[in-house]
C-alpha cells in the first residue's frame, strides 16, 4: 500500500474515529478531556492505516478494533497516572441499563465509595462480575472467557446482580 493510499484511508475514516472518541465519551466521567480520546482515536486510526492487509479484512472492520483499542488503552494508562481513577456508573450492558439509572446514589459519596457500599452484600462471583465490568472496562464476552460462561450469561448474571443491588440499596 503506498503512502497516498494510506492518507486516503486515514481522511476516510476519520468520521469513525470521532464517532468512537466521542461515543466512548459518554460513560467516562466530565475530568476526561474529548480532545484527549479524539487524539488516541486518531492513533488507533493511522496504526491500523499503517498495519493494515488489504486481504485479511476488511479497513473499516479493522480501523474499529485498532481505535477502540487504543481508546481503551489511553484510558487504562490515564487511570494509572492518576492515583483513583472514577468509576464510570453510566456504562450501560446489552440492554441499555447503567448502574447510575438503577441505583440512588448519595451525593457526597465518590463512585468508588459507592461502588464498595453497593457490592458488600453480593457474593464474589458477582463482585467480580460487576468490577470487571464497571471498573476494569471488559466486554461481556471478556468475563464469559475469563470466568468459562458465554456472554449471554454474563449479560443474565448482570442484569441480575444489579436488581440485587437496587434492592439492596432501596432497603
């Protein structure tokens, strides 16, 4: 692939890019800067421009896994730089849910507080499920692997968790 075809691909994809940035925007808490994602974006994008095999995939197919990716690797190191990163409760599953929309939450408490009051009644299965995916950021199918079930289940089990939860916060 030449150089003008790889800036090509790059300027058309860059609409994907900001898509993603800004989509993930939206379940991090307001102290991450879009600027900042839209720059890791754009990463993923010119690295996916750059590794790319025109026989193996399709660009577009490829370009969303590179920049999500890089996306979540720059939220990941930004987590490491500061020393508490916020939980993000706005992460909804399959379903649309979020943690915020299911729970009332204390005004003066942090999202980590909350999150540690919310789950000391839950058995560790489902402390892990619910950290795995509120707080280290894995995809359903993620914890399927790591923990041996299919991600419909882990969909199942979150779902039930967190009406656990709900209930046990309204108590």
């Amino acid at each position: 692939m030449t150089i003008l075809e790889r800036n090509e691909l790059i300027e058309n994809y860059l609409p994907l890019a900001n898509s993603l940035a800004f989509k993930r925007k939206k379940s991090l808490p307001k102290r991450v800067d879009i600027d900042d994602l839209k720059s890791a974006a754009y990463f993923g994008l010119v690295d996916a421009a750059r590794k790319y095999v025109p026989s193996k995939s399709s660009f577009g197919t490829y370009a969303r896994w590179r920049i999500t990716g890089e996306i979540k690797d720059f939220i990941r190191e930004s987590c490491k730089a500061n020393a508490r990163c916020s939980i993000s409760l706005n992460q909804t599953d399959g379903d649309g849910n979020s943690m915020a929309e299911s729970i009332p939450q204390k005004e003066t408490e942090s999202s980590v507080e909350f999150f540690e009051e919310a789950t000391k009644q839950l058995n560790d299965l489902d402390k892990n499920i619910l950290h795995m995916y509120y707080v280290q950021d894995m995809s359903m199918k993620e914890i399927g692997c790591k923990i041996g079930v299919s991600e419909s289940r882990i969909s199942q089990l979150l779902k039930k968790t967190r009406d656990k939860v709900k209930m046990t916060m309204a108590a």
